[in-house]
C-alpha cells in the first residue's frame, strides 16, 4: 500500500468511500429513461385468412384484429378475378393463367391495389405491433407442364411487392402452395417446387408457408376420371419451406360432427414435417356464407349446407385443443365469410383468452409433481359411453402457474364424444398456494363450476364437461 502522510490521510479515506460512487459501486443512479424490459412471452402467431376484395368497399377491421390478438392476416387476391373491375382500380388478368401469383392477378397491379386500397393500417391501440400480410403464391390449377417464364411470374410478383414502400414493411411472409395434395394440384411435387424455393431464397427473407389438407393423409380421387392418388410423403416436403399449416373443418350442419379427428390428423402432419412448425387452421365460417361467385355458385344446395358455423365454445375447444397437440400459432378460415358481430362475439373473446394466457402451456404441470395427485375420470376409457365412429382420446388436464399472471390455472380437455366427469385429487398447498376457492375463466360464461372437497386431507375437484368441451378455472388461495 501507498504511504500517506498523516496530514493527508483523511483525503485518502475519503476517496475510498467516493471512489465506488463514481466506478459504479455503492448508490447508483436510476437512468431517467430505461429500456422497458422485452416480453419474455412473445405472442402467439394468430391469424385470420382474407380476400382484399370481397366487396367494393370491403375494409378490414385491422385495429380491432389487433385488439383481439391478431397477428397477422393471410391475403388472398382470388376475387380480384372474379370482381375484375371495382370502382377503385382495374385488374388486368394475364390470358391464358399460367402459374400464377395469387389466383391470376399480374404483380404490379396487385400492389398499387393493395397500395390504394388496403392502406397500412392505423393501428391506435397497440402501435408497436403491426399486422403482418403473408401473400398467396400459387401453381396454376390448369395441369399443364411449368415453363421457365411461370417461375419468373412469381419472382416478379415478390420483387414487386417487396421494392413497394407502402406495401413492403407489412409483409411477413408468402404462401408458397395451398393444398397441393388435391386431384388437379397433383403435378405440384416437391422436385417441382424446389427450384422455385432456391430463386425465391434470393430475392425474400420472409416466411414461406406450406398448407395442407387431408387428402395429404388419405390421398384423393380425381371424381371425372376415377384416377386415385396416394398420400403424400410428407418428409419430402420438409426443405420447402419455414411453417408448415394444415387445414380441416369439421362442424357439420347435419351428423357428427368430430372435432378431435381433425386434431389428430393435424398432429399426424405435425410430426411428419418436424421440427418444421406447424400451425392449424380452424373453422371460422359456415358455408351458408359463401359469396355468390363462379366458384362457390357452381356447388349444389346441399354442399352449400354442409358445414355450420361453430359457437363460441366450439371455437374455444378448437383452438386450445390444437395447442395442447402442438400447434405453434392459430389461424382461421374465412374472415371475408362471416358477418363482422360474429368474428367479434364467437372468435375474438377466443383470440384474446390465448393470447393472454399464451405462456400457460410452456409452463410446468404443477401436477406431475405432487405426491398426493389422482386424476380419474368417468367413464374411464373411449371403449364406454357409446364413441361409436367418433374420434376419442383420453382427456389433457393440467395445472400450471401463469407466468404472465402469477396464477394457479387448472385446464381440463375432454377428448371424448361423450360428457365425461373429472375427479381430480391434489395437495391443499400447490406451488406455496393454499387453494381457498376455484373461479370459472371462461369468456362466454359456460363452464361449469368445480366442486371442491376434501379426502383424507387431500383436495379434490370434481366437473362434468360436456362431449368435446375444455374448461379452465383459476385457483385462488
């Protein structure tokens, strides 16, 4: 150590105390203007599929999507070809189709319209969260062989989309394919999409998405020809692109309707792509509500009538039951088919609930843990209570603290087509919280109330859920 003279000491002892004030030690000063901390819980990817041009003065309800949870929204430019003029602007179509970017509409004026008539959104409510637009590009359903100037159409449709500076900000991705497993997309194999891959890796960085549907699993028949196709080799489709998306509808007007089989078809396809991301779509329409179009005219009454819109509960089952099998995201199918006061009532208390309650799955199962858990339900099984044709899996229960909330949330998914009641024995203390009294969460108000109770010192919680019903409670102490 260096000697001080008595004198100064005092000088030197006084610098010790001040010198961990100035290097950053002792009492600190609190910056005036700190970074917020990030959300350690990104959102969810929730989306809604769309057409720009539904109606001449069709106008997307952006901030209230936003609102809802709404994340992104699919475009579809189809009726551009049906409604090919429309007070605002004229889309020339290419004759003949050829491989087409987004049902036949030549690029540049596919931006200048999205540009003039699908402004950015002024989104007032949630400002640092734009809604992304993933555009369609889709291989021409005419079947005939690709040339080199079909592949050069869809580069000049991104190139166009993405040099735009009103348009380009607001795309997150592209659609390279929607169920290429039916009849007459056959020809659209993986070594035919590869190429197009490669170039589309030049000249985008965003998202390219993959939809598929059942035939993808089952195969499907040409109904002119009789001409049967297998299933697809899923894997082979696995490079092509980012997310992987599977479609399938199953609330029917009249029948069973089997919610469950659509699940695990999804989850099929899930684990056929993996690790790709996968993401469902649900039914967020009734076909009652197709437009009058060239398309959707040419079906019959009875096609017309066969799915139903589903209600708010069937909406909420669907889109948890697809988390728990692994869903990354949510999207549903058709915005442009619904009336808006439906989308607000059936499906946007859905969005909103996963939204908020968006870490709740990655959170541990407090129950998997505690010595004193049980977990029976009746009937115990899928072979009684007369499943009969219909899908039936054993039911998902879990209790999870909310990392965003700090609550206790018990979930119970009933997987089978019949009510089955859960009795669901635990420690009275879970996670330090002595469990005082259990409250619904549920946004249309009907779910059951648990019945609380108590054997040889071990809580129980006892509900009926109805066939194909998911209820979540919140424990409080």
């Amino acid at each position: 150590m260096f000697w001080f003279p008595p004198r100064y000491r005092w000088l030197f002892l006084l610098g010790l105390i001040l010198l961990p004030i100035g290097c950053g030690g002792g009492a600190s000063v609190p910056d005036p203007d700190p970074e917020p901390d990030p959300d350690p819980i990104p959102l969810l990817p929730l989306a809604w599929w769309d057409s720009v041009s539904t109606a001449p003065d069709y106008a997307r309800p952006t901030a209230e999507l936003v609102a809802e949870g709404i994340t992104t929204i699919f475009i579809s430019m189809g009726d551009l070809t049906e409604r090919a003029s429309t007070p605002r602007v004229t889309i020339p179509i290419p004759d003949p189709p050829i491989f087409y970017p987004s049902d036949h509409v030549a690029s540049g004026e596919v931006a200048r319209y999205v540009r003039e008539t699908v402004p950015a959104p002024e989104i007032d409510i949630v400002p640092e969260l734009p809604v992304s637009e993933l555009y369609r590009l889709q291989p021409s359903i005419l079947g005939r062989d690709p040339v080199a100037a079909d592949f050069a159409n869809v580069i000049a449709f991104v190139d166009t989309l993405e040099s735009d500076p009103a348009v380009a900000p607001r795309i997150g991705g592209y659609m390279l394919v929607d169920e290429p497993s039916l009849w007459p997309k056959r020809w659209v194999t993986p070594s035919f999409l590869a190429p197009l891959v490669a170039e589309l890796r030049l000249h985008t960085t965003k998202t390219l998405y993959i939809n598929f549907e059942v035939s993808a699993l089952n195969g499907t028949t040409n109904p002119t020809t009789l001409e049967t196709f297998p299933p697809l080799d899923l894997p082979a489709w696995r490079d092509l692109a980012d997310v992987f998306m599977y479609d399938e509808y199953p609330y029917l007007r009249t029948g069973d309707s089997d919610p469950l089989a659509a699940m695990i078809r999804f989850d099929q396809v899930r684990r056929a792509l993996a690790p790709k991301p996968a993401t469902m779509w649900l039914q967020g329409f009734g076909e009652t509500d197709f437009p009058d179009t060239p398309v959707f005219g040419s079906q019959t009454p009875q096609q017309k009538r066969k799915l139903r819109h589903p209600t708010g509960s069937e909406a909420r089952y669907q889109a948890w039951t697809a988390l728990a099998t692994g869903s990354e995201g949510l999207a549903w199918f058709v915005i442009h088919w619904i009336p808006a006061d439906m989308r607000r009532d059936r499906y946007g208390p859905v969005a909103e609930e996963v939204q908020r309650l968006r870490g709740l799955l990655a959170a541990p199962d407090l129950l998997a843990s505690d010595p004193r858990r049980s977990i029976t339900i009746a009937p115990p099984d899928c072979t009684a209570g007369g499943a009969g044709l219909r899908s039936c899996l054993p039911p998902q229960v879990r209790l999870s603290r909310d990392p965003l909330s700090d609550e206790l949330i018990l979930l119970c998914i009933n997987r089978a087509p019949f009510a089955t009641t859960f009795t669901i024995s635990s420690s009275e203390t879970i996670d330090g919280t002595k469990v005082g009294s259990t409250t619904p969460i549920d946004p249309f108000a009907e779910t059951p109330v648990l019945v609380q109770g108590n054997n040889g010192g071990a809580m129980t919680l006892t509900v009926t859920l109805p066939a194909h019903r998911m209820g979540m409670w919140r424990l409080d102490g």
